[in-house]
C-alpha cells in the first residue's frame, strides 16, 4: 500500500465548493502545481483550525497530501496575503475579482503546471491591487485580461493588420484581432472602429502606462473594457459567469 504524498505550496483561492456536511472542496492556482482541488474537511464547523485563510481570494502558504485520487487533501495552511476583507467590502471590487478569478481558472485548467507561473504572478498582482486600491477596478480588470490573454497566445490588440500583415494604427478591431483600413472595408466581421483616444488607451494598457490608464475618461475606459469583455469570451468559446453582476456601462 502506498504512502500518501505529501507536499507544500503557495496558492491563491479561486473559489470554494461545499462538499458534504462540514468539508468544502478548494479550487486554487498554485504557484508550482497549477490549478488543485483540494478538500478542506470540516472547515465549515465553528471550530475549523482553517478558519477564513482558505475564502476566494487570499493567498496563502499550505501543505497537501495527495492519495490515489486527483483531489488533495490540505492538511496545513498559513495566511501569506489577507486579500479577502478589503476585496468584498468594495461591491466594484469584489465582482471585478470573481470576473479575474473565473477567467484565471478557464485559461489554466488545462494548461500544464510549468506553464501557469506567469498567470499566477499575474492574478496575485491584480488581486492585490484591487485589495490595496491601487487603481479603478475595472482598469485592473482590463489590463489584467489584456495581459493574460497575451500569455495564452490570444493578444487583444497587436499594430500589424491580421489580414496583410501591414504594420497598422489600431484603427479598427475585431474578435479576431486589428484591421487596417484597407482591410476593415472588405471584411464582413463585425468591426468596432476606435478613435485616438481609444487606441492610446488601449495601447496603455498593453504597456502597462498606468498614468495614461488612471487618466483617461470614463466613457473611453467603459467602451475599451466590453470590447475586451467581449473578445476575451470569443477566444475562451465560452460566456463568463461572473459577468452578469459586473456593472460596466455600454457606451
């Protein structure tokens, strides 16, 4: 009879899942293991030693055992980052984190373990920006979205058309990717034309210029941010869940 494995790291909580009377099964990205269920036992009951260190949303060090099945089990866990409080008490904040979290999960599931580093760093700094309130939540959002796409091999917005390759302003954009001009005229793919506002913004958030991000108007940001709502569920070919309690204004 084998001996259950047991091993330890540092992860950040997607979400939770009741499992039973008093368990709850963990969904989590780790640092080194990529996406791990875990069951949390008894974790429910007023006495738990877990307590709030395992809510969507913080970040903490912890010890798993894994047996035969892919289920782990966490039989340790310590408190790295307390991101959960200061996230849900900013209703903004707290439906921007479930719209990262959510779109963390369906990128990294099926990704391998060395692969998902990159998304990790990613999401801990989103979600501690959003915690720290660093920044509008919804400008975390999009750059947070602009870059993970990136890393899955989906960028937003490149300057070279998709059809000629022509290096090309951000004129016009496309779930598919940037059009020039020329090509934007004999396409029959929905096209959403920006103006130089709207490009620089987006561009900014490509770059990570959080100076121009924080100081472009609302309107622009809110149209920015659905155009890449809705490229992002295009390329997951899948709706996100969360979205229908994010507030976002349609220009």
């Amino acid at each position: 009879m084998s001996t259950p494995k047991t091993y330890t790291d540092h992860a950040l909580i997607l979400r939770t899942q009741n499992l039973g009377e008093a368990d709850r099964i963990i969904i989590m990205l780790t640092r080194n293991n990529g996406i791990t269920h875990a069951v949390a036992k008894s974790i429910r009951k007023p006495n738990s030693k877990f307590g709030a260190r395992l809510e969507p949303y913080m970040h903490v060090a912890l010890s798993l055992t894994q047996g035969r099945s892919t289920l782990r089990t966490i039989t340790q866990t310590t408190t790295l980052h307390a991101y959960t409080a200061p996230i849900m008490g900013d209703y903004t904040a707290y439906t921007t984190a479930a719209v990262i979290a959510e779109t963390c999960e369906t990128l990294t599931t099926n990704t391998p373990p060395e692969e998902t580093p990159p998304h990790y760093t990613l999401t801990h700094g989103a979600l501690a920006a959003l915690a720290h309130k660093k920044h509008h939540p919804h400008h975390i959002l999009a750059r947070y979205l602009t870059q993970a796409m990136q890393l899955a091999g989906w960028p937003l917005t490149t300057n070279t058309c998709i059809h000629c390759g022509t290096p090309t302003p951000t004129s016009y954009h496309t779930p598919h990717g940037t059009l020039c001009p020329t090509c934007a005229h004999t396409t029959t793919t929905p096209l959403t034309p920006l103006n130089t506002q709207e490009t620089t913004y987006l561009n900014a958030l490509t770059t990570g210029h959080w100076d121009t991000i924080d100081k472009t108007p609302t309107h622009t940001t809110q149209k920015i941010l659905n155009l890449i709502l809705n490229t992002t569920q295009y390329h997951l070919e899948t709706p996100l869940k969360t979205l229908t309690h994010l507030e976002t204004k349609t220009p």
